[in-house]
C-alpha cells in the first residue's frame, strides 16, 4: 500500500525547519571560532564568497532536486537515474550514523550543563572539570572504558524526544515542533547577545578580536608562498563551514523541499535560509566574543588565552565566564544552554528525518515503526560516544565525516545535477515556480563549485597526509576515522540493492505540468 505523501501546513512552517535545520551548535560555537582564527573581520569575504558560490546554489540544488521529484534523497537520486541511488543512500546514512550519533550526544552534554548551571557545579577549575569529572576521559581513543551513565541518560532523552517529534507526519511532528522552537531560539539568542555586549570588556573583544580584519590571512595573490598558502586553508575553510552550517550534502534540505506543495517560490525559500542562517552566526559571534572578552578583561588575562575551539568553549570557557558575572550567573547559564539545547534539537531532527523518511519512501513501511525502529537503532549506536573515550571518537569521527564524507556528497550532487539531469533543467523547473535563477547558477554548479570542492578534498587530503590529525595514532585515526566512512558507505551500497517497487519510480506529477500552474 502506497502511503499519501504529508505536507507542510504553511511555507513559514517549512522555512522554519529548514532554518531550524541549519542552525545548529555549528552556528554558536563553530563559526566565531573560526572567525577569529581566520582573520577577523576578514574571514566575512571567503565566508559570503562561500556562500555565493557553494551555498546558496546547492541549496537551490537540494530544494529544486526535492521539489521536483517529490522523494527523499534516495527516491529523487533513482528518478533521475538508477546509477546514482547510491548517492541518495550515501546522504542521509552519513547524515544518521556519521552524524547524529555523536550530535545527539553533544546535546545530552548540554543537558548535563543545563542542570548543572542551577548551582554552577562545575566551580571554578572548569577544565578540569569537564574533562576530569564529567566525561572522565580516558588516556587514548582506543581505551573505551565503559559508559558514562549521566550522560547516557541524557543522550536517550535526546532520542525520546526526536522519537516523539518525529513520530507523527511532517506537518503535526517537526513543522510543529519548529514553529514552538525557532522563536524561543531567537528570543533567547537575542537576550543573550545584548547581555553578553553589555559586559565589561566585551566591547574590545568585538571590535579587536572579531570585527578587526587582517587582511592578509586571506590574500591568495600574497608574494610570500608561505602565507598564500596559508590563505588557501583559510578560503577551505570558510567553504567547510559553509556546508556544515547550511546542513548541506545530507540530503536534508532534499526530503524538507519533497513535502513542499507544487506551487513554492523555491529560489526565495533558498536565499531566505541561506541569509538568516548566516546572519545568525553572525549575530551569535558578538554573544561569544562579548563573553569571552569579559572573562580575560575580568582575570587580566589577554583575549588569545581566553578563547577555545569547538566543544571547550561551550564546556569549558563559558561556564568559567558564567561563574565570573557580576549577577544572574544562574539566569545566563540556563538560558545559554537552554539554547544550545534547541539549536541542537531542531538540528537532530532533520537528520532522523532525511534517513527515515528514505526507509519510509523505499519500503513503504508505516512511518511511526521506522521512525520507533531508527531512534531505538540510534540511542544504540550513540553509546559508543557516551563511553569514557566518547571525546576522542566524536572528534575523528565528526573530522573525517565533515572533510571527506560531506563535502563528497555535495560534490557528487553537483555533478549529477549539473551533467546528467543538467543543470538547464532544474533551472528553469525552479525559476518558473516564482525568483528566477539566472543562467550563471548553471556555470556555478558545472564547473566552479565542483572545482572548489576538489580542491577543498585535496587540501584537507594532503593536510592529513602529511601529519596525522590531532596528533591521534594512525591505527586509530583509520580504525574510527575511515572505518566509519566505510561502514556508511557499505549501508548505503547495500540499501541501493534492495528493489524498488515499479510504482515508486513513477513520479505522481510530470514536471512539465508546473507549466500549467503559473
Ligand atoms: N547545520 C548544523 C550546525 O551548524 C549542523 C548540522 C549539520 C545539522 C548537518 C544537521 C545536519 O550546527
């Protein structure tokens, strides 16, 4: 039996999952790090380049590629040709067991924290703290040491809640839950930015850490060859985040734009999303820079020894600065990781989705036992992650899924969109449906986005080739790292092979019939 294909209630619902999508712990802890390793101010031109050039046309990519062929990735990759099923599959298994294993985890940290802040618990050697006694981290990736039970319970109310999110149809499950979620994320996100600039210091932070610009971090014409290649990894980079932030090239984007009505500006959606995510991130920089600005100002410490990379500066550096406030600490501790908490969620669900929404299309199972089966596989899988080495693996795992396996993804998407349906064709499917895409988005998706992401391969390639990344030892680095990228790709191989019932491959509408609609 055929099931009828559920639909979003209203576009603003659709645009605030998908945004929900986007916006993610990437967006808070990802991009002012990198921001401020990367030049300042300056690192906005490869990050807007970026997202002229591989952003915003991908997304036209996913969301045209959804709404056309009405399918999750796998359905919409097999309509257009059956060589390229395994792509459809590649997507949304990374997006589950490369990624959402660990992410559910990582908001189950948030968890712990939220609770710890009512009594600011993690007192004031906050390092160790995290390390030490909350993720009890063992010596070496390899040495498991069984799991941690706080945060193994936090991680299954992670997945109680993607279950119960999920579990009903697209409109009455993820656009209602996004519609409650996406306006308390702004709200609390705006609270905390201004709280976070009235801080003492925080004013020298933002404007001599993040918005002063050093142009030469990011001169690929520099003389010296040592700091034009360093330009380079910076302009590799800013595409890096672009992809990971925009939840690109997990087929995503594709099964949110299959629910979509016939009618739907697709081009406007796309820039729409494109723009509030990255000005988000924009907006969360003053709130992490404010913060942290505050802290070295108030231990007298500079700027550069204050700030973190990735998960330290939530679980490291923000709990010293909460702590460190004049007032309210406990009000600004459980805002912040009430919004980490959201942004994490809203993000979880689109990655639950694009893979079972692909079981749901190729077997036609009823929904609520696939979504129940893959959160019960899911919480397994994650426990891996919530084991005394968790840290370890999440890093390899999110290093090599985000390098090689995400940026393949899109790259592949690119070059069947571009050369095999052609790119002329998802064009004009979107550009009759209301913001017209102009021919140069066809240059864009044939030649140079696929260029810049080969290069961006072979960057992150040669980096890894020539030192091992972050000093791990080879054995493991292969073992956690390329394993699991194996492993998602024998999942996906295999899911191509099983059949397809005949009347799948029939697309309901013919997409010359959007003719007639306008
Ligand atoms: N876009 C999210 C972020 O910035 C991360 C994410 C990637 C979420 C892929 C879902 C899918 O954090």
């Amino acid at each position: 039996m055929s099931q009828q294909r559920s639909s979003w209630k209203s576009n603003m619902g659709f645009l605030l999952a998908a945004i929900g999508s986007a916006i993610g712990l990437g967006n808070i802890w990802r991009f002012s790090y990198m921001a401020h390793q990367h030049g300042g101010g300056a690192f906005l031109v490869p990050y807007l380049v970026a997202l002229i050039v591989a952003g915003a046309p991908i997304m036209i990519i996913e969301y045209g590629l959804g709404h056309r062929e009405k399918g999750s990735s796998p359905l919409s990759f097999v309509r257009i040709n059956r060589k390229f099923e395994c792509l459809g599959w590649w997507m949304p298994v990374v997006a589950m067991f490369g990624i959402m294993l660990y992410y559910s985890v990582i908001i189950g940290w948030c968890i712990n924290y939220f609770f710890y802040s009512f009594n600011l618990s993690w007192g004031t050697d906050t390092q160790g703290f995290f390390f030490n006694q909350f993720l009890q981290l063992s010596d070496s990736a390899a040495e498991l040491g069984g799991i941690r039970i706080s945060i193994g319970a936090a991680t299954l109310f992670v997945w109680v809640l993607c279950w119960l999110i999920c579990y009903r149809d697209i409109r009455h499950g993820i656009e209602k839950a996004s519609v409650i979620f996406m306006p308390i994320l702004f709200l609390l996100t705006i609270i905390l930015v201004l709280w976070s600039i009235s801080l003492e210091g925080a004013s020298d932070a933002i404007f001599n850490h993040y918005l002063h610009a050093d142009w030469s971090k990011i001169n690929l014409f520099a003389a010296d060859p040592v700091v034009r290649s360093e330009a380079g990894k910076v302009w590799a980079a800013a595409f890096g985040q672009i992809f990971f932030t925009l939840s690109l090239g997990f087929g995503i984007m594709i099964t949110y734009a299959s629910y979509l009505p016939r009618k739907t500006d697709i081009g406007k959606n796309a820039f729409i999303t494109c723009l509030v995510n990255c000005f988000y991130s924009f907006l969360a920089g003053f709130a992490v820079f404010g913060i942290v600005g505050f802290m070295a100002h108030s231990q007298g410490v500079p700027f550069e020894d204050a700030i973190k990379g990735g998960p330290q500066l939530a679980f490291v550096v923000y709990p010293q600065a909460i702590s460190l406030l004049p007032g309210m600490n406990v009000l600004f501790g459980v805002l912040f990781f009430l919004m980490l908490i959201i942004a994490g969620l809203t993000s979880g669900i689109s990655l639950v989705e694009a893979f079972a929404c692909a079981i749901t299309d190729k077997f036609d199972w009823p929904r609520g036992k696939v979504v129940t089966a893959v959160c019960v596989a899911g919480f397994c899988g994650s426990l891996v992650f919530t084991t005394r080495a968790g840290l370890y693996l999440l890093d390899i795992a999110d290093h090599f899924i985000t390098n090689y396996g995400l940026v393949a993804g899109g790259l592949l998407e690119c070059i069947i969109i571009g050369w095999i349906l052609k790119a002329s064709v998802l064009r004009k499917h979107v550009s009759r449906l209301g913001t017209v895409i102009p021919p140069l988005w066809d240059v864009l998706v044939k030649f140079i986005t696929p260029a810049v992401l080969i290069y961006l391969l072979y960057l992150s390639l040669v980096a890894d080739l020539a030192e091992n990344y972050s000093g791990y030892p080879t054995d493991q680095l292969i073992l956690f790292g390329v394993g699991w990228l194996l492993v998602c790709f024998v999942l996906a191989l295999a899911l191509t092979f099983v059949p397809w019932k005949p009347e799948k491959l029939q697309r309901r509408h013919q997409p010359e019939e959007d003719d007639l609609l306008v």
